[in-house]
C-alpha cells in the first residue's frame, strides 16, 4: 500500500535562507514521487517529478528534490527562498503500474522579509 | 492553449439536489481523475480513468459517481449531496505511459461547492 507524509504542516524561512520540506512515502513497488505547488486560491502546478531515472531531480524556479530509497524519503529543497515562494507544498506518490495518486496533507512555507 | 476546465467554479446548493461538475481539456490525455481537497487533508482522490468507459474509485468515492464517455470529458456526479461533501473540488489529466511510470497531472482551476 502505499502512502505518503509531510513531516511539518507550517514551515517559516527569512527571505534568502534554505528552504527544506520533508515527506516520507510508503510504497509497494517503484515509486514515482512529486512535488506539486499551491499558491492562495490557485490550482495545483508541477515543481518536479521522480519517476526512476537520476535520484537528484532538478524542478522550477531553483527547487530540487532527492529519492532516498534507503530512508524511503523525497525532501524539497531551495538553495534561497523568495518571497514568492510562499504557497502550500504537497509531496505526491504513485506506485508503478497503478493509476493512484496519494497526496500529503501539505506543508504551508512562509517567507518572512 | 492547453487547458483544463471545470464548470461552475463556484456552486452553493442544498442537500439532496442532484449537480454535476463538468470537466473538460485539450490535451488528449488518456488519464483522468477528480481530487477533494479539504483543510488538513491535503487532496484526496474520488476517482480516475484511465480511458474511455475505463473508470475506477479512488480513496473516497462514497456519494460520487463519474462517467467517461469522451476522451476529453469526465463530469463528476452527485445525485444526493450532503453537507459533508461541501468542499474544492479539482480535475485533472494527464498522458497514460506504457512503462507504468506517471506523467504530470495538469490540473483545473478548481470548484468551490458549498451544500446547505
């Protein structure tokens, strides 16, 4: 079965400082991992994806992510944060050879000036 | 431009009147699915399809129905709303792949529904 958990609901960063979001999954079989982005009243936009090829997965606007198998974890993470970075992150987890995708429940960054 | 829609995005109704929330994209993408989000919860899924009159339930499907007649269309149904299904409602697509793997999900601006 699979399942996925973003261990903080609510993170704060200052403006220019690293940003890390953490989720942990549960899967079955291979995984594809996502990081999707929420901004106030906005729908959902693809960050990046893991879907089996390199481990580092470079996304958007200087987000990256790493699959660990090991630690069954897929952070997010961003040299700098910006003010415009503020939204709600949500880590996603497929197993192959399904069509069900398993959402966190999110984690809230804010970006402090 | 690539897109996909969702009608109305904005719905108050009573319980027990029967609605339907249209979804619609351009994409020729196999795969469809709707999502609830709710505060805490994160998005669920209510169900997919995986192509035409090829539909299966997700994680919440109790009180929705789906149907997949054309490639670009997949309306979500609720034939006796309860207040408990008041929530934001999202669509979205994406390419199938052979390999088992998953493409993006492109999604839809969203429905707010609110039942009395």
């Amino acid at each position: 079965a699979q399942s996925v958990t973003q261990l903080d609901s609510h993170v704060s960063v200052s403006e220019g400082t690293p940003v890390l979001l953490r989720c942990n999954y549960s899967s079955s079989y291979s995984p594809s991992l996502f990081w999707y982005v929420q901004h106030p009243n906005k729908g959902l936009q693809l960050l990046l994806k893991y879907t089996s090829a390199a481990t580092l997965v470079k996304g958007i606007n200087g987000f990256e992510a790493e699959f660990k198998k090991s630690e069954t974890s897929f952070h997010l993470t961003k040299p700098s944060a910006h003010m415009s970075d503020a939204a709600e992150y949500f880590c996603v987890v497929s197993d192959r050879g399904t069509y069900k995708y398993i959402f966190g429940t999110g984690t809230r960054l804010k970006v402090l000036a | 431009e690539a897109q996909v829609t969702q009608n109305p995005r904005y719905l108050i109704t009573v319980t027990g009147k029967k609605l339907t929330v249209t979804c619609s994209q351009n994409m020729n993408h196999e795969y469809m699915s709707w999502y609830r989000q709710d505060p805490g919860l994160g998005l669920r899924q209510i169900y997919y399809s995986m192509n035409v009159e090829v539909t299966d339930k997700g994680d919440v499907p109790e009180g929705y129905k789906v149907s997949r007649k054309e490639k670009r269309n997949f309306p979500l149904i609720l034939e006796s709303p309860s207040p408990n299904q008041t929530s934001l409602y999202f669509c979205a697509s994406s390419f199938k792949t052979t390999s088992g793997g998953h493409n993006e999900q492109f999604f839809g601006p969203g429905t707010r529904l609110t039942v009395l």
